[in-house]
C-alpha cells in the first residue's frame, strides 16, 4: 500500500466523497481520474460508492470507513440507496445533478479558492429545496453529457462559473420550512418514532408534496411544470397534516371531500395528483398504513358497491348511496329526498339540495319519518276540516306544521290521532244544558272555527264541548251558553278584511272605509304556498283601534240588544259616530261616549 495522501484538505462534516476528491483534484491541479489513479482508487467506482473505494480512501485521510460511508450514498440493491442514516430512492436523489447553494460556492471561492467549493450531500436530495444557513433556493446546473464527468463537481461549476456568481448575487431567498427541518433531521439522525418511521425520503417528498398538491386542488397534468418554491409550499402544506399523525392525514383527507367542485363528489378526482400516485405506489409495504386510511375514507364518505376493490382492499357493505341509488330504493324523487333529509337535520333548502349522497342509516330514518306524515287532503278528510282551517290551526300552534317543499304543507299523524282520540273522550251529551252543532254555533255567534278548536286543544273549553254526530271534528257540539254575548275570542293575529268584520262585528265596507280613513292598517303577505299576495288587517292596528273606539255591533252584543234600537238611542242622546270621510260608519270615540253606555 502507498503511504497516506499528505498535505490532505479536511473532510467536512456532510460533505460527499466524490465532491472532497473533485476539489483535493484542484488543490493538486490534476483531474478527478488522474488523482484517484495516483492514489490507488477508480473514479467510476468510488461515484458508485463501492466499499473498497471507500475504505482505500478513508485510510489515505486517516478516517474510519463507516464514518464515510454516512457521507455517500450506498446502493442497497437496485434502485434503493442507503443515504446517511435513512433510505432513499432515484425519485428522492439526484446523484448525477449538480444542484448547490449559489451563496455557499462564492463564499467558498472568495475565501478559499476553487479548492474550497463542498459538495453538501443534501444538496442532491429532490425534498430539500433550499440552504439552511443561506435561506436561499437551491440552483441546478444543465445535465452533464457524461455520466462520470457530472459527479466531478468543482469542474462543473468552473465550467458555468458565470451563472453560479450571478446567482449569488441576487439570489432568491425564502423562510424555514419545519418540512425540510424534518428530512435533514432523517438524514442525519435517523427516523423518528412516528407512523413516518418506515418511509423512504422518496415516500415522504411525495406523500407531502402530492397531499398538499390534492389540497390546492391542483391536477395531474399541472404537476409537470411545477418550479421548485411552488413545490417546496405545497410539500410545507401537505407535511403539516401529515405531521400531526393519522388524525391529521385524515383530517386532510376530509377537507378535500369537504371542497369538491363537482356535482357528485368521486374519491379519484377529489383526491386528484395524491390518488394518482398511490395507485401506481399502493402496494410499497411501508405505505400500508396510509393506504389503509385512505381506503377507510372512501368507504366511509363515498358512495361505494359493495365488493368493489380499492388499492385490493375490498369494500364492506356499501353504507352510502348515491342520490339515484336513494331514488330507487325509497320511490323518493332525488329533490324531494334531498329537501326531506334537509328538513329532518335543520339545514336550509339551499344546502340541502347540495347533498350529493344519504347513508343508509339517513335514508331509513328519512323512510321512518315520512310514514308518521299524512298530507293536507287526507289530514281535511279525517278531521273533517278544510283545508284552510288546518292552516289557520298549525299558524296558531294547534298543530304542527311540516314543510318539505315550498308549496305543500303535511301533518303529522300523530296529532291527528291524538286529536280524534281527544274527541272520542268527549261525553255523549251535556246534561242540562243546550248544544248546537260546531259549525252552527260559529256562524250564529260570528266566531271562526278554528278559534274554538283552538281554545279546546289548550284546554280552555272543559265541560263546554259533547260529541254528537259528524265527520271528525265537525261531530263536535258546543254549549250554547259557553260563549255569551258579553265574551269575547282573542285576537288571534292578522285579519283579513272579511275576518276583521267578523270580529269588530261591523259590515266588510264599513272595515274598508276604516282602512282608508287610517283607523286601521292594510299589509300585503304573500302566501308561501301559492306565492300568490293576499292583504290583511294587522293585528297591531285592530288592537289599537279596540284601545280608542267602539264599533255599534260590539255596544250592541255587549248590552244584548238590536244595533238599530241602540243606533237610535246614541243618535237621540246626540252621540255622533266618528268623522270618517270614506263613507259613514257606526263607530264611536270611547272617551265621548255617555258614561252609562256599556260600549262592551
């Protein structure tokens, strides 16, 4: 053996093998081929890192051979390299690029001299994008045309030398990124206990960067013009749910389902450049936890048959459906389903009709809930009502109201039930009293329907009411007496004109004249069945008219006489009705009536 190599430059920490012989080259003024020759060693095999290359050169410089070995990057069968202490693919290294730190070559040379210049060998792996002392992007120099001249790495930069000092001088610099923190801390340190610990850098570098590259919605074919800051974003992005743990991949998972653009979300296209990749990698045994998650995902969140194979993993039972899928096993139509499950979890129309899938569970419920609805007709039929009245009772909270779609209205069977049983536990008769049919009893003592009903669900009406005979709630029979001609039903809400008159007790155009004079105000509603507007008197209005005036009919009911014989009396007594331009109307000031007439 040839004595030691001496005057030797020191071999610094991280830097390669090839990289500390192509400038102990040109401290000597010789070339990398030359050099080795005179020392023993073959150019060809130490770039290929063969152990006796490595051990020869370790003993000229005075090293251990392992400690070396972590400065180069060993093949460990083809395809696969060991790379300081963690693994690494072709796809995570670039052995044969000349890829540097431009700030860190013209230190070197302005300090030293060509001599200087050191290969860092993180500068070859593809997942580390900048210097971490510089904070400035890597920079790649053209490929070589040889494949042993492009490991000679001092020669490459004397040959594009101009470019290198441009760069350096206005470089283009970028903030830490805890994502190549993580790949330099398995170079050097080995892997971490994490559920990362089996992958390769390869694996790492594309989980990262393909994830965050699904996140941003970005496509496949956008992928091959990506330049290395937009890659180094998307790969921080993609580590930083990776680096939680499952959850956190998971959680990543989700978000791109949650931001799908279509209108029925697919797993292959909401996972876009990630899916891509996992399906031509999927069966790499290091990556079987994340294929595990993924496919759990998709089973999960898309509409999957059951059977069906994913990444060989085989889908359970199939729990979502598709909106047509749902069509067909309910006899539901696609929108009404939609608007029904919407309905039944609180979410307005407009999101609901978004859906685009019902897990089975949902869809049973949504089956279940139905079969307790019955629709307005059936619900008029059984109750023996119209189907007005039954609106007017679900407005006053008397029944529940159920709106699915905009126009139709259901009940739930429930009450209805509950409703026919209240009246089957009504007595046959009222001792001693007199009863008149529901429908007669509201036209004499001018009182709706739905007030009585009203009052009789809220209990108001115990002792009052018998069933005779009739279809559903028109059997009912009221004592004649319950409503006197003293009492009065609350104002219930907003009146129509027709119902306004009914309950002031004056005639339909003496309400309108009223309405014009500015006694009482007019509002337009549009009905949210037919979409068609329909005016009403407002309850507020109607209730501050009551504080300060006394319509004839109201006197009259209260002091149990005919209107025109209590008309003719104010009239003699010179008590004038009030001063209504529109057209006279029977409707007196309170505070100018005589203090003995009972307005009611």
């Amino acid at each position: 053996m040839t004595s030691p190599l001496l005057p030797s430059l020191p071999l610094k920490e991280g830097e390669t093998l090839t990289g500390y012989v192509s400038r102990s080259a040109k401290l000597y003024e010789t070339t990398v081929r030359d050099f080795c020759s005179d020392l023993g060693m073959r150019w060809p095999y130490l770039c290929s890192g063969h152990d006796d290359q490595i051990e020869r050169l370790a003993w000229l410089i005075g090293k251990r051979p392992e400690n070396l070995r972590a400065f180069t990057s060993g093949k460990v069968e083809i395809g696969r390299f060991r790379f300081g202490k963690t693994m690494a693919t072709f796809g995570a290294l670039r052995r044969t690029a000349a890829r540097f730190c431009p700030r860190c070559v013209a230190d070197a040379l302005a300090r030293t001299g060509l001599h200087g210049i050191c290969q860092m060998q993180e500068w070859a792996v593809t997942s580390l994008y900048s210097c971490p002392h510089h904070r400035c992007l890597l920079m790649t120099l053209p490929a070589s045309q040889h494949a042993h001249t492009a490991y000679d790495f001092v020669t490459r930069i004397t040959d594009h030398m101009d470019e290198v000092l441009q760069a350096s001088r206005s470089p283009r610099t970028v903030s830490p990124a805890p994502f190549e923190n993580y790949i330099r801390e398995r170079i050097w340190q080995g892997p971490k206990d994490d559920w990362l610990k089996d992958f390769d850098l390869t694996q790492i570098h594309r989980v990262c960067l393909n994830l965050g590259a699904a996140i941003e919605g970005l496509k496949v074919k956008a992928m091959m013009s990506l330049h290395s800051e937009r890659e180094r974003s998307l790969c921080q992005l993609g580590f930083e749910y990776v680096a939680i743990g499952p959850d956190g991949f998971k959680a990543a998972l989700e978000r791109m389902h949650q931001q799908s653009s279509t209108e029925r979300p697919y797993f292959s296209s909401d996972m876009g450049p990630f899916y891509q990749w996992l399906r031509e990698f999927y069966d790499e045994p290091a990556l079987t936890p994340l294929v595990d998650l993924t496919c759990s995902h998709i089973f999960e969140t898309y509409p999957t048959p059951t059977g069906r194979e994913i990444f060989d993993r085989v889908a359970p039972e199939q729990t979502l459906l598709t909106m047509n899928e749902a069509r067909k096993r309910s006899g539901f139509g696609v929108t009404f389903l939609k608007k029904l499950l919407g309905h039944m979890n609180g979410v307005d129309e407009a999101e609901s009709l978004l859906r685009t899938d019902v897990h089975v569970d949902e869809l049973a419920k949504a089956k279940a809930y139905w079969d307790k609805l019955i629709n307005l007709k059936d619900a008029t039929w059984m109750l023996g009502l119209s189907g007005p009245q039954i609106k007017s009772l679900q407005a006053l909270g008397a029944i529940d109201m159920i709106k699915i779609t905009s126009s139709l209205r259901y009940v739930l069977r429930s009450q209805v039930t509950e409703l026919l049983e209240k009246l089957d536990a009504l007595p046959p008769s009222l001792p001693d009293r007199s009863v008149v049919p529901l429908r007669e009893f509201c036209h004499l003592k001018q009182v709706s329907i739905v007030q009585i009903i009203d009052l009789w669900v809220r209990g108001k009406l115990e002792g009052r009411l018998c069933r005779g005979e009739g279809i559903g709630l028109q059997s009912i029979e009221v004592d004649w007496d319950f409503l006197s001609q003293r009492t009065l039903i609350d104002l219930i809400g907003d009146l129509t004109a027709e119902e306004t008159a009914r309950y002031l007790k004056v005639n339909v155009a003496g309400i309108r004249r009223l309405r014009d004079a500015g006694y009482l105000e007019e509002i337009s509603r549009r009905n949210p069945d037919t979409n068609h507007s329909k005016r009403y008197i407002t309850k507020q209005s109607i209730a501050a008219f009551e504080q300060q005036y006394v319509t004839l009919g109201r006197m009259a009911n209260g002091q149990g006489i005919r209107p025109i014989h209590l008309a003719q009396r104010l009239d003699r007594d010179g008590v004038a009705p009030i001063n209504c331009s529109a057209g006279p109307v029977r409707v007196y000031a309170i505070d100018v009536l005589d203090g003995g007439c009972n307005h009611g």
